[in-house]
C-alpha cells in the first residue's frame, strides 16, 4: 500500500474518464460504486494509520523538477486524516442522493473530478502540488453551480470563480516569495511544506507572508467582508453542489490556517490573535442575525455555515491544542451536519420546488420520518451536547477562553442566536397545522433518501457520544505542531504565549 494516497487522489478522476463509456442508465450506479470504493480506501488510510506518530504518513516522493526542488511529494498526519475521509464520505453521500435527471453522467463524472482535487488538496506535502489541486477544485464547482444551478447561476457561478481565484492570486505571491526565502536561508530550492515549516523567518518578513497567505484562505473560508459570494453560491447551486461545498470546500481555508499559516508564521499568528478574532466573532454573530431573517430554509443553512466558520476561526487562532483539535473536529462536524441540512432541503424542494418557509408549516404530521431526521441536524447545528456539533464547538471556545474569557463570552452569544434561528426554521416548517393543501399528499423519504440520510444520523450520536477515536489521531499532530511553533518562534509574546496557554511542557 506504498502507493495508497496516489491511487485514493487519481482513482475517481480515472473512474471519471470511463464513465464517458457508460450508459447513461447505469451511470448512477456507477458512481455510487466509484465513490464507495474511494471511501473504503480513505477507511484503510484510518486502519493503517498510527494514531501514536504525529508527523507524516504514508509518505510519496518523486523529484519532477529537481533544480527548484519540485516534488510530487503525499503525505497525511493526524491533521489531515480525516478532512480526507470526510471528502470521500461526503462525495459518496451525495452521489447516493443525488436528484439531478437532466446530463445525469456528466454531473457524476464532474463529482469524480471535483473529488480528486479534493483529496488532492489534503494530501499534498508539495506547496506547488498543492496550489494546483486548490485552483483545480475551482472549475468542477463552477461547473455544477453554473450548468445544473437557479436562474441566476451564472451570476453565482462567476463570483465564486472570481473571488476565490482573486484571494489564489496572494497566496501564489506568498508561495513565490516563501520559495525564495528559503533559497536566501538555506541555498537550496524547496516548496516542501516540512521545509518551510522548519524554516525561521524574522518577524517583519513573517507579518507580510502571513498577509499574503491569510487573503488567499480567509476567501475560501469565507471570512467576514469575503462572505457575501456564498450565499450566491449556495443560494443557486444544486443540492449536491451545495453539500460538497459546505461539507468540503469551505473546510480547504480552515485547513490552509492549520497547514501554513501557524506553524509556517507563529509570532504573525499571535499577533494578528486579536483582530482575527473580532473578525470571527462578526461572522458568528452578524451572520446568524441575518441567518435568523431568512424566509429561505436554503439562505438559513448558508448563513448558518459562516456563522460556524467563525467558531472554527476562533478556535483555530487559540494557539493551544484544545482550540486547534477543536475547531478541526468541528470542522469534520460541520461537514457533516451542513451536508445532511442541505440534502434535507433538497428534498423537500424535489417535492414542492420552493424553499420559503412560509409554504410549509405541520410537515411533521405528513412526514414524521423527515421531520425527525431534520430535528436531529437542527440539534446537532445548534451544539446540543450528546451530538457531533456540541464536541467541536465547546474545544474551540475552551481553547480561546485561555486566550480571552470576554471574547470568547461574546462568540457564545452567537451560539445562542444560532439555536433561536433554527428552532424557529424548524417551528415554522414542521410544526403547527398543515397550512397549505398542497403538502398533504406529500410522501415521506424513499429508500435512496434514507440511505444517504441514516448514515449521517448513526454519525452525529455516536461521535457525539465518543469522539475519541477521531480527537486522539488529531490532538497528537497539533500538540507536534505547537511544539515546532514554539521552537521556532522569534518573539518572546509568543514564546510565552506557547509555553503558558499550551502546557507546551507536558506535551514534550
């Protein structure tokens, strides 16, 4: 298995080219085949994985231009585990439900293609590997949302093209410019992350790269003023382009966060903690009032999502190993439970073709086994203890109140608005009398429903109730990163804060 994560990153993308030659009857089972195939792969990844070494995994190395030190280099650590498996669990989820009938096969074969880069992205060591499949990941989604998406696709399709290629533009400048610091430091050529994240820069130089790389990410996420491409995005693309970019794409600007711009930029990372920070507190409260004045269930579930991010942000910039493990468990978890709330819309949309609240009203009494299933992702959302969305978020804020007991008190209120918006969603569409007779003959999920739906349901109660087999694998990688961070930092506002708020000690 020397080869494991080349054949998990190429294996849908072939699986996409001779999907060419299948029927288009059989081409809905042909996906559900590929993407379970590429899950149980990912699965293997987690068998073989030892949850006990911290640093790469399942390491590929190939020279392709030796000179600049351009490598085809893989490897995954706690980290970027289970991101991977996320992406593959989510691209099989959303094949099984998928309700697209008009050019079935190019959208699965599009998925396939979306679901290389996506793997590709987590797995990559090589910053150029890298920054090819984050750019590649662009055009299968502007594909989905701009052919199979609203009346308004194309305008949605192009924003989301032009944002996120505008922040890769930085980034690349970034990369650039990291590439030639290391050739003044070391005298030799490099784009290998382990490199640069071993690399001690000057605290100047650190603020700027920092900068350039933070534009590129904050996009992607999005962070606040960023934003206001994704509920276009959302609002117009289909069901499953909605989950895939809830689920995995957003989670790509966290990851950036984690991969580069800690460990690479640690005293630009502490001193940038304050500012970030109001910005992550903005998203989760400004978005979840906005969220709150919604008569779309679709637009409540977008603004939903930026509201998350802001909580994974603040945990991410807690610079200790609750708030780091935490936002990226909460990363997994919003995959999920964003994913699922979006697939629930696209149910009662294939039904009814509206998403406007005020349509629905007792939907409980016609479709208790949908209701049901909504009522649990709407519990989870909200970070009711017992299910996935309660471990994440509770880590993070943990992890900032160390940082900033106030801040952290004012992220909370967030939370809280959070809860009134669902439960609100959720009174209004399902409970009361049927108001509207059209809904009365409405069927309740079929069996391809349930099999994309129940999956994600067994997931949020049992990691809600254990989630240790996934935050041990994760808290092992980032109390390695800390350790490196702190050895390489060059301001004593950093060293201290390393030392004292992540017991830097106990984990050597």
């Amino acid at each position: 298995m020397e080869s494991l994560l080349t054949l998990l990153i190429f294996f849908p993308a072939v699986a996409g080219i001779f999907g060419f030659m299948i029927e288009e009857k059989a081409i809905r089972a042909y996906g559900i085949a590929v993407t379970t195939i590429e899950f149980v792969l990912s699965l293997l990844l987690w068998i073989m994985f030892d949850s006990a070494n911290p640093g790469y995994q399942f390491v590929e190395h190939l020279p392709i231009i030796k000179e600049f030190g351009i490598n085809y280099y893989l490897g995954i650590d706690g980290i970027s585990l289970f991101l991977i498996i996320l992406s593959t669990f989510m691209t099989m989820i959303s094949v099984i439900g998928l309700t697209v009938k008009e050019d079935l096969k190019n959208m699965i074969i599009t998925i396939l293609f979306l679901e290389m880069t996506m793997v590709g992205v987590f797995a990559s060591l090589d910053v150029i590997l890298f920054y090819i499949f984050w750019e590649l990941s662009l055009v299968p989604m502007l594909y989905i949302i701009g052919a199979w998406g609203a009346k308004l696709r194309i305008y949605a399709a192009v924003k989301f093209f032009l944002y996120t290629f505008a922040g890769s533009l930085l980034m690349l400048v970034g990369i650039l410019y990291m590439a030639y610091l290391h050739h003044q430091i070391t005298g030799v050529w490099s784009f290998a992350i382990p490199d640069w994240q071993a690399l001690q820069i000057d605290f100047t130089t650190q603020l700027w790269l920092f900068g350039a790389f933070f534009f590129g990410f904050a996009i992607k996420v999005p962070m606040v003023p960023f934003h206001t491409w994704l509920p276009y995005a959302h609002g117009q693309a289909p069901t499953v382009g909605s989950v895939i970019l809830a689920a995995v794409l957003l989670k790509m600007g966290t990851y950036g966060f984690v991969r580069f711009s800690l460990p690479m930029f640690p005293d630009a990372a502490v001193y940038f903690i304050t500012p970030i920070a109001i910005i992550a507190i903005i998203m989760v409260i400004y978005t979840a009032m906005i969220a709150y004045a919604q008569e779309d269930m679709k637009q409540v579930i977008a603004y939903s999502s930026i509201s998350h991010m802001g909580i994974i942000v603040l945990g991410t910039f807690a610079m200790n190993s609750e708030g780091i493990t935490g936002s990226l468990f909460l990363m997994i978890s919003h995959g999920i439970v964003s994913g699922a709330l979006f697939l629930l819309v696209g149910v009662i949309y294939d039904r009814t073709h509206t998403k406007m609240m005020k349509e629905f009203g007792g939907l409980a009494s016609v479709m208790p086994i949908y209701a049901t299933i909504f009522g649990i992702m709407m519990m989870a959302s909200v970070g009711l203890p017992l299910t996935i969305g309660f471990v994440g978020e509770f880590l993070s804020l943990l992890g900032f109140f160390k940082i900033s007991p106030i801040l952290t008190a004012l992220a909370g209120t967030g939370i809280i608005i959070g809860a009134v918006y669902m439960l609100s969603l959720y009174k209004k569409s399902f409970f009361g009398e049927l108001t509207n007779p059209k809904n009365k003959g409405l069927k309740d999920l079929t069996a391809q429903e349930l099999t994309a739906l129940v999956p994600l349901v067994l997931l949020v109660v049992y990691l809600g109730v254990y989630p240790k087999p996934v935050l041990d694998p994760i808290d092992s990688s980032v109390k390695h990163m800390i350790v490196n961070m702190e050895k390489k930092s060059v301001t004593q506002e950093a060293k201290e804060l390393f030392v004292h708020a992540n017991s830097i000690k106990e984990a050597k």
